[in-house]
C-alpha cells in the first residue's frame, strides 16, 4: 500500500516543482523502479485495521462512560478522549511508561492472562485528592504510597472496570478482577517483550490536572475475540428463535393497548376578538352538513366515515365506510 501523504508534504512537493528543485521525469523513474521496504520481524503486525477500528470504537465508547461515571464519582470537570490506539511490542510499551506511575493489572475472566492499565501519577493523585474531600490537586509521590491511599486507588480503579465491562458487552461479556497494582513497571511482566500488544492511551482531564490513561491488551488475551472484532460480524443479524406463544401474547397485549377515538364534529373559523368574548351559551356555526359523515381519528390518524346517533341513552356513532392508508375512501 503507498504511503499517504499529509497536506504539508503535498505543498512542499508542489513548490520544488514549480521552482525546479525536483524533475518530474525523474520522479517518475523512481517510481517504476522496484521498491525495497524493510520489515521488522520483532515487530510484527498481528491486528488486522479492521481489529484496530472495533477497538478504538469500543473504547471510544468507554471513553465516554467512564467521563460520566467518574464526574458522577468524583463531582469535578471530567473530560476523556481517546487519543490513539497503536500496536507495538511489549518491551516498547514497557519503555514508553515513565519510571515511577500507577499500574493496575486486571484479569478479563473469562479470557486467560492479564492487561494493564497504566494511569499517569497526575491523574490518579487528583482522583485520590477529589475522593478524600480535597479539590483535586495532584502531588507526584507514587514512590511512597501508603496502605490506605492504595486501597481507595484499587478500589477506585476497580469500579472503572464496571464501564469496561459494559464497553465490551456487544463483543464479549468480560469480568476484570484486579489482581495487582504496581508503580515500577520495571516489575511488571504480563507477557514476552516481543509479544504484541495494543496499546489504546486516553487522554483525561480530571479538575485542572490532566494526563494519560494507557491501556495494554496483549494480543495472546484478547485473541480468541479477533474474530468477532471484525465489522461484517457486527452487522450481521443474528436470527432468533421465538418462544412459543411469543406471537400470541404479543398480539393479545397489543389489543388490549387503549387508544384515543376521537370524532371530529365539524370545524370553524372565528376570529381572535370574537373567542376573546365567548360565554357560556354562546352558538358556534360549523361548517360541517347535517347529511354529511363525521370524520373519526385514531390517535392523530384519520381512519373512519361515521355517522352519528345514539344507542340506549348515550351518544354513539356508526362506521359508513374506511379511509384507505392512501388516502381514498372504501365505497
């Protein structure tokens, strides 16, 4: 596949045209000259972009509830966007974490293995700060953490995970445990440095701090839901069987909704001064005739030619004929 070329690069192409510092005949040579790309075996690429595009919508998705869950948890300005969603090794990711962060590593039962969320100190020390009444400010001393700060952060993080849950739900129905919190990453070791892993980083506002979320999904985990992150599978309609007497109920239930019945007995046009002066007793002339049928509605529909009567001491009225859905009437 050619590699795409941002606006800037196309602007900078045009211009050493124009001014001749690049040949247009000798771009073309390049071009059907045979091309040679190296590729990286250590860094192998194992999520198709199609995978890629499910993940990103899923937690696009968790973004946005895990933003009402913890403004909700947290009573403060939260914003969570997904930042990006890449592949890379292992090692790479354990590189990119800094020295000292918050990692919490949960189990996705029921799929085998672990994924780690990896929250910046700024972020989970405003959390912190917000949940024990302050006004969430961050102090960097993830270093030194002590027994009861780490008990509200596990338990914090723990009910983020009820969102992811939720995220997942029209993939997989996961049930992510925390297992461990760490903040050496150093210590952490999920999986082989040369195994796969997406990596989907969130960024988040929470007060005025503001910081990364990075999420580790190694593909050896997630991979036996490869096959249902493909979009073909979502828009597939799963055919279900209906219980029996499903059809019955539903149509008994159906007829015993009530609806409005209303019979329109003629229509009039009177002006804003003479409603402002109406009285008790006072004589309205519509337009309809004595000789002609009355139209009856059905909600806001119109359905029904009736004439009207009465039967045994209360006003009623008799079907003459039906308004078709086309708008004709049945003679």
């Amino acid at each position: 596949m050619a590699d795409v070329l941002s606006q800037g690069e196309i602007d900078a192409l045009l211009s050493a045209l124009s001014t001749g510092e690049m040949d247009a005949d000798e771009l073309k040579k390049e071009e059907t000259a045979k091309k040679i790309r190296s590729y990286d075996f250590k860094r192998a690429l194992r999520f198709s972009k199609d995978q890629i595009r499910s993940l990103t919508r899923i937690h696009e998705n968790y973004a946005r509830l895990l933003t009402t869950q913890l403004s909700a948890q947290l009573r403060t300005f939260v914003q969570i966007t997904v930042a990006s969603v890449d592949q890379l090794p292992y090692e790479e990711f354990i590189r990119s974490v800094p020295k000292m962060t918050i990692l919490n590593v949960f189990e996705p039962a029921p799929l085998d293995g672990r994924f780690v969320m990896e929250v910046n100190p700024n972020i989970a020390y405003a959390m912190l700060d917000r949940m024990l009444g302050g006004r969430g400010e961050a102090y960097n001393k993830v270093e030194n953490l002590t027994e009861i700060e780490t008990k509200i952060m596990s338990q914090l993080f723990q009910r983020t995970m009820d969102t992811f849950r939720e995220a997942w739900l029209s993939v997989e129905e996961l049930d992510p445990v925390m297992d461990d919190m760490e903040v050496n990453p150093q210590f952490l070791q999920l999986v082989s440095p040369n195994e796969t892993v997406v990596v989907i980083s969130l960024s988040t506002t929470i007060g005025e701090s503001s910081g990364m979320i990075n999420i580790c999904l190694p593909h050896v985990v997630i991979e036996p839901l490869l096959p249902k992150l493909s979009v073909h599978l979502w828009m597939q309609t799963i055919q279900k069987d209906r219980e029996p007497g499903e059809l019955e109920s539903l149509e008994f239930n159906l007829k015993k909704a009530p609806v409005d019945f209303i019979v329109e007995l003629g229509k009039s046009r009177i002006s804003i001064e003479e409603f402002l002066h109406l009285a008790p007793g006072d004589i309205i002339e519509l337009d309809q005739l004595i000789e002609e049928s009355l139209l009856a509605r059905v909600g806001n529909e119109a359905k029904y030619k009736v004439q009207p009567g009465k039967m045994k001491n209360h006003a009623a009225v008799q079907i003459t004929d039906i308004i078709e859905e086309e708008g004709t009437v049945d003679e």
